[in-house]
C-alpha cells in the first residue's frame, strides 16, 4: 500500500474522525458518529482505498 493521503488531508481527517467519535460517545450526535472511525484510520495509516481505486493522491512527491 502506497500512502496516497498527504499532510493536510491526513489532519483533517484526523481531526473530524475524533470530532465524531467524541460527539457519539458523549450522546451529542447519536451512533452514527462512530462513522468517524473511517476517516480517523485513514488518516493515521496514510492510505484510502477509494483514492486507490480512482487514482487520487494528495501526498506531495519526493524528487
């Protein structure tokens, strides 16, 4: 697996997913927020399958 998620989308990520979890533990948004496990483990591992399967890739190139 190639890492395919760069810097600021790797943050954002990050961020939003332990945003959801946190306002799903706490009662605020219900189970559903638990969804923020996704983007939380996208994030911390660098790869998305979707971007894989369609060719993206915001992670800046070494030269």
């Amino acid at each position: 697996m190639t890492k395919n998620v760069g810097g600021v989308d790797r943050t954002l990520r990050i961020v939003v997913g332990l945003a959801l979890i946190a306002a799903a533990a706490t009662g605020t948004i219900g189970l559903w927020g638990y969804i923020g496990v996704v983007p939380l483990l996208t994030g911390l591992m660098g790869w998305c399958p979707p971007y894989a399967l369609l060719g993206f890739n915001t992670c800046s190139m070494k030269k």
